[in-house]
C-alpha cells in the first residue's frame, strides 16, 4: 500500500487523526506524530492507505483502532 498523502482531505484526516489521539491519550500532537510516523510507520502503512474505510467511522472508532495498534506496536507516545 502506497502511504502518501494525495491531496487534502487526505493531509486534513491525518492531522484529524493525530489530535484525537494525542488528546485521548493526553499527549503532545508532536509527540503522537513522531510514534505514527516513526519506525512503524503507522501513518503511512495504515491510516493514509486506509483512509476510504477510515474517514467513514466516527472519531471514537478510530482513536480507540489507532490506539489499539499503537499499543500492539510498542509505539504509544
């Protein structure tokens, strides 16, 4: 899967995606930013390539899946 980001809506899902984590988990956006697109790469392995079925949950949904494979990743914040 291809992780760059094609066009806005795809740059504005991710920053959407990145504050809604560091908020749930009381964390610098930075801070989050660098986990997701860090060593992983869950940022550009699985929120942007999975941004068609993504953008269609609601945001408890998908902070909690992120969260989940941050967690699974060793890669929480």
């Amino acid at each position: 899967m291809n992780g760059n980001i094609k066009n806005n809506r795809e740059l504005e899902f991710a920053v959407f995606c990145i504050e809604s984590v560091a908020q749930a988990l009381g964390k610098p956006s930075d801070a989050v930013y660098r986990s997701l697109a860090g060593e992983d790469g869950l940022l550009h392995r699985y929120i942007i390539p999975s941004y068609d079925v993504l953008h269609t949950q609601g945001k408890d949904y998908i902070v909690s899946d992120i969260c989940e494979l941050m967690a699974q990743k060793g890669v929480l914040a």
